[in-house]
C-alpha cells in the first residue's frame, strides 16, 4: 500500500513552535525547501541510481560524502562504512543523530534507472530509502544556507546494513561509537508523515542448512535428500500457530539448493525472518522452526531410503537479531515532533517497526523513525515509485523535530 502524508483540517492554522516563533535563521530554512524542492528532486533521483546493494554500499557511500561536505560539514567515512557529517554545537559533549540508510534490498545488477512521468518517478529504492537520503541532504544544506548554530552537535549519518542481513550493522557502530554523548537520533526511512516508529520491533533472521551426500537421479534414487527435508520441514513450520497478540509473525524469504534437474543435492538452505512484539514468542517461534527441521530430516531419512548412501546433517544458524525498544511517552524528542506536527499541520500516528532507531532504543537512548514526506509506494519491489507532492512539508518537520531536540544557540535566535 502507499505511505502518505497526512493533515490536519483544512481550518487548521500553525503556530511556531515557541523557542523558533521570532527566529530569523529558521524562518530562512524553512524557505529554503520551499525554493530548492527541483533540487531535492534532483539529487535523490541522482543517488537512487548509484547501486548500493547489501553490503555494497561504497559508491553511493562516497557521493553522500560530497554532497555533506559541500554543506560545510567535517565529513568522514568510518570503518563499517557510515558517512558522518558533523556540525559541531555550542555543546560538543551532547550528541543527536539524523539517519538515513544507504542500503537497499536489491541484488547486484538490479536496474535502477530512475522513470519521470506526471511528477512521478520510479525506480528500486527510490523510496526506501533515496526518500531518507534527499532529506538528509537537504536537512544539511538548509541549515547551513541558514547559518543556524546548533546547541549540540548534530551528526548526519549515511548509514550501512539496514536492510536485509546487513543487521542494523551500521547504526549499531554509531551507537557503539556516540554512545556517552548521544542523546537522541533521528531515523529519515521511507517517505510518508502519517506515522511516527517510537517502538522497535524486535526480529530474529535464521538460516537453515541441510546437507547429504548428494548424487545422480537415476543411479542413486532413494538417497536421502536436503531439499525433500527442507520441503518437508517448510511444509511443519508454515502450520505453526502464532498468537495476533503480541503481534507475531514469520516469512520463508529464501530457498536454495541443488545444482542440477537430475542430481539428488547435496544440501539445501532456507532464511526465514520471524518477529514479534514479545521477546517470549520470538524464543518459541525459533524453538518451533528448529523442531520442524529436526522432524523433516527425520521424517526424510525414514522414508523408504538406502542409509548406506548416507545420511542428513542440519543446523538453525542466527543471521542476524534486532533488538526491542520503546521510546518513553513524556519524552523531549516525540515532545519536539509533536511540536513540529503541529507547525506543520500534520498528524502523526504512533506505531512499532523494525528500523535503524531500534539499536538506540535498546541501548536506553531516545530515538524515532519517520517518513521524510511525500508519498511511495511499492518498496522493496522492481515497481517502487515516489510522488514529491507534500515532501516540502515532511522536510519542515523533521528539520523542526531536529531543532526541537538540538537546541540553537542564543545569538541566532535575537
């Protein structure tokens, strides 16, 4: 379904938030949206076209490098591969972080050649997360066409690993890293303004693996096979009851194995993705996947089968684990979004998800994920597409939610 912005009654008439009400320099940032939106247009139909599969972020790593410093910015790339931006504060020993990935869930060779037709464009990834990368770049340069001196130090992050296996990798070394000084982050992923993620929705990704001695079709019919305990396996775990509260689920997201129509394989692998709101069901979700695999290689080798060909060996292997969270109700950083709706004249629902805020969360820092306006559609699929209709007012809000958490220095507000 497309994620759309949202808002209030048509009646509806903003007030300033009031720390920025008579504030010169944030007034001119939030013109500078309204006067740079071809240029925004511009620059994430230029990055979505820069392949940045899992794992492979370097290229598109290395134009956001540019485009940073070109706002001013000390700028460096780290060892995982993150691209930060720095603008020191009045207060260099508190941080805030504004996020957006790098990284998309498409293969090497994907085409992502970016289609315009009637204000549309189209192309992998161009929503998720070239939406997060344009905002980020914009937040920047607006800030520093605007002068505006920030409180604390705010870090714009490219970062690496968000989707996939890449298992918040990124984030988690900027946590790692800002950890003492880190006071809030802000996540830009996606586009629409509707919602806000304060709650982190704790996932687990597995492998499973099932290897045989494998050989010919013909000749050595009746050897135990990997796929057929796979396909046996599957067919227990998808029968799995899990509870609609908390809210679990799973997805059987890749199956491989083989290496020709007339061998018997000699294994088999599955990655499967499960979730829930309740770590409990997450450890009962995996014990149940882990009982299927044992009772489908089982069920496989007691079939009528010759053992003296050999036998299956399985294992349930973890890719990767994200971590719950939850983002206090009376917290300053939804307080400062809040007042940023309401500038805006938007409204925002609260809602739990899986994104980068969640390693912040987890470590007891203030975080949130939204959309950075617009609307899109498609994700993760070769039909994504974004409209840039709205977006001028999902960049005010997250540069107002920013401010409302960084805090500017005096003189810029006289």
């Amino acid at each position: 379904m497309p994620v759309r912005s949202a808002s209030l009654a048509h009646s509806y008439r903003p007030t300033p938030p009031p720390q920025f009400a008579d504030n010169a320099a944030v007034r001119a940032a939030l013109d500078w949206f309204s006067r740079n939106l071809n240029w925004i247009n511009d620059q994430q139909s230029r990055i979505t076209e820069i392949p940045a599969p899992p794992f492979q972020e370097q290229q598109r790593a290395a134009a956001i490098k540019t485009l940073l410093a070109s706002s001013g910015l000390r700028v460096e790339i780290d060892k995982v591969g993150n691209v930060i931006g720095e603008l020191p504060g009045a207060n260099e020993k508190e941080i805030v972080v504004v996020a957006a990935h790098l990284d998309t869930v498409f293969p090497a060779g994907t085409e992502v050649k970016v289609h315009r037709e009637s204000g549309r464009m189209s192309a992998p990834g161009i929503s998720d997360n070239g939406t997060g990368l344009a905002a980020l770049v914009a937040l920047a340069r607006a800030i520093h066409e605007s002068k505006i001196k920030p409180q604390r130090t705010i870090l714009f992050v490219a970062d690496v690993g968000e989707e996939g296996e890449g298992n918040l990798r990124g984030m988690r070394a900027i946590v790692d890293t800002y950890r003492s000084k880190m006071k809030a982050a802000i996540v830009l992923d996606g586009s629409g303004t509707d919602h806000v993620t304060t709650k982190a929705l704790a996932s687990r990704r597995l492998e499973v693996l099932i290897t045989g001695p494998g050989g010919h079709s013909w000749s050595d019919f009746g050897m135990p096979n990997p796929i057929n305990a796979l396909v046996r396996a599957s067919v227990r775990f998808i029968n799995t009851r899990v509870p609609a509260s908390p809210r679990t689920t799973f997805n059987l997201g890749q199956i491989e194995g083989g290496t020709s129509i007339n061998s018997v394989p000699h294994e088999a692998r599955l990655k499967v993705d499960i979730r829930s709101e309740n770590e409990d069901e997450l450890l009962k979700l995996e014990s149940a996947l882990r009982e299927c695999v044992s009772a489908g290689v089982r069920d496989e080798m007691e079939s009528p089968r010759d053992r003296s060909k050999g036998k299956l060996e399985w294992k349930v292997e973890l890719l990767g684990s994200r971590p719950g969270g939850e983002l206090a109700p009376d917290s300053p950083l939804l307080a400062a979004l809040r007042s940023a709706d309401q500038y805006v004249g938007n409204q925002s629902r609260v809602e739990r998800s899986s994104t980068d805020a969640n390693i912040p969360l987890a470590n007891g820092i203030d975080a949130i994920s939204i959309g950075a306006g617009g609307t899109g559609g498609g994700a993760h699929s070769l039909q994504e597409w974004y409209e840039p209709s709205g977006r001028e007012m999902g960049l005010r809000r997250a540069f107002l939610a920013l401010l409302g958490v960084s805090g500017i220095t005096e003189e810029k507000s006289r």
